[in-house]
C-alpha cells in the first residue's frame, strides 16, 4: 500500500510541474525537456554549489558527458553497475550495410547490429573523467577538482527524481589518508549547511550503491559498515519518500590505484568526492518551496540571487 501511495503522489508531483511547464515529456521515461524557469533554477542552484568550493581555491575542470572507453572499462564501472551504464555505438558500415539499416528501419526491426560500440560511452558520474586526468605523483597538498557535467544511468522511471540524464556538480579531492577524510568531514558539515540555507527539510543517512549481481549485497552491506557513502536526503515527491539530493563518497585508494595516482610519498593516493544532483535539488525546491519562485522564502531567493 505505500509503495502505491507514493507511486502516486510521484505521479501527481510530476504531472503538477508538467501542468506547470516546467518540465515536458520526450515519450521515454526518465527524459525530459526543461523550461527556462526551470533551467534558470538549476543553474542557480549550480553557481551556489561552485562558489562553496571557490573559497577552497579549487581547480575548475569541465568534461563533455563523455568518457573515454578505455578508461571507463579500466574504472570498474562494468563490474560494479552494469545495468546503469550507457555505450555509444555508431553506424559503421557500407552502401550495403547502409540499405539493410534502412530496410531493418522501414520494418521496424532491429538495426542496431550496424552500428558497433564507439571509444567514448556516456558518462555515469562527472567525477569520472578526473581521476584518468589525476594520473601521476600530486603535489605535497593533493589536488581539489570542481567538475560539472549531464550525466546518464539507464534507469527509466516515472519518477522525476531518477532521470536517465541529469547534472551532477561535484567536488574531487585526491591526496594522503588524513587529508582526504578530513576533506569529507568538513564537506559533510557543508552539505547540512547548505540544505539548511535552502530550508529544505533534509537529513543524513549511511547508504550505498545498486552494486549489481549476487555478490551486490555484500557489497553494499561493507559500504554502509565502513559508512563510505553518506546521503543527504529531502522528499521531493512525498514526506515519507526521502531522495539523495547530495552524496559524498570515501573511495579509498581504488581510483588511485587504478589510475597510478600517487602521493608525494610514493603511495596510492585516496580520493573522496560529494557530487549535488543539480536537477533533484531544483525538484527539492519546488516540492519544499511552490512552483511559484516569487513566493519562496527571502532566505532562499536571498541565496540563490533570484
């Protein structure tokens, strides 16, 4: 019954934003158009996000939603979330080949087997990009990244909050042990902190993530033990049905010892990263605040400059 209950009220908030013109069907669940309100919001929310970490003297790199295939199969991706990942394929073929795409079109058959996968595949987090970029010795301080960029999961879902392509805005420190958990504290604090300036109604949990396959579990089991992610919560379609709007994540030395990234000592470098879900937090807002950005609190439209 309240598996129902919120299916429901998620329908019922999406088809209010939709009423609304905020958002706009594209006949596949998960993608949607956005309006120029709704642009507006989320960049806003964008341009807040970056100059938490402009203060911190971060490095600001910006990457294609793409990803280089080599380094994507090298990250562990496909072992850990298959079903989410998206591979770009791409016509290849002759006159021939060309015909038997337009014949198998014309019949609505499948054409895809003329079109072989590509070097790139789409990008899954927008932190992803950055370690390859990372690869060698850091500096005695490490290295701070803010990187933005649409992202893509191949989840379909008629909730609004779990798009197929969606922004994430994140922050990537790569350095020593002691330096990278200290990083994640102070963000963790920075996190509250911003949800509170936003007066959203959020909170944090241990969490973890859709590990695919029978040995998922234990894997997600270990992330909660070891609280290598943590979740900042808000409801965008019901009270009772909290959504990740911000996720920071202890990655330990893996990238670093995947993509040969070391300290100054000589040692696989750690990395931690927080990434804001750009469009859930503009859905946040809404659901919190109204449709009608005039009427949100002073505190909000004080810190989102509208």
């Amino acid at each position: 019954m309240a598996t129902l209950a919120t299916d429901l009220a998620r329908r019922a908030f999406g088809e209010e934003l939709i009423d609304a013109g905020l958002l706009m069907r594209t006949g596949v669940p998960g993608v949607f158009g956005r309006s120029a309100a709704f642009e507006d919001t989320v960049e806003r929310v964008d341009r807040l996000v970056g100059s938490i970490a402009a203060r911190d003297g971060a490095e600001v790199l910006r990457f294609p939603p793409l990803l280089n295939r080599a380094h994507f199969e090298r990250s562990g991706y496909l072992e850990s979330f298959p079903h989410l990942a998206g591979a770009i394929h791409s016509f290849a073929g002759g006159e021939r080949a060309h015909r038997d795409l337009l014949d198998a079109v014309a019949r609505g058959g499948d054409w895809s087997a003329a079109c072989p996968s590509t070097d790139v595949v789409l990008t899954p987090a927008a932190c992803y990009p950055v370690y390859p970029a990372l690869t060698g010795t850091l500096p005695k301080a490490g290295r701070l990244v803010d990187v933005m960029s649409y992202c893509f999961r191949h989840e379909p879902s008629d909730d609004l909050a779990r798009m197929q392509m969606f922004r994430m805005h994140e922050h990537v420190r790569a350095g020593d042990p002691d330096k990278v958990a200290a990083w994640r504290d102070l963000w963790l604090t920075r996190a509250q902190e911003f949800a509170a300036t936003l007066q959203l109604d959020a909170r944090c949990e241990v969490a973890s993530d859709q590990f695919f396959g029978r040995t998922g579990q234990l894997l997600a089991d270990n992330q909660r033990q070891s609280r290598l992610k943590l979740e900042i919560l808000a409801p965008i379609a019901r009270e009772d049905a909290l959504t990740a709007i911000i996720s920071l994540n202890d990655h330990r030395d893996h990238f670093g010892q995947l993509f040969g990234i070391t300290t100054a000592d000589g040692a696989a470098a750690h990395t931690s990263c927080i990434g804001f879900g750009l469009e859930r937090i503009a859905l946040a807002l809404y659901r919190e605040h109204g449709l009608d950005r005039s009427e949100w609190p002073s505190q909000v439209r004080g810190a989102l400059d509208l």
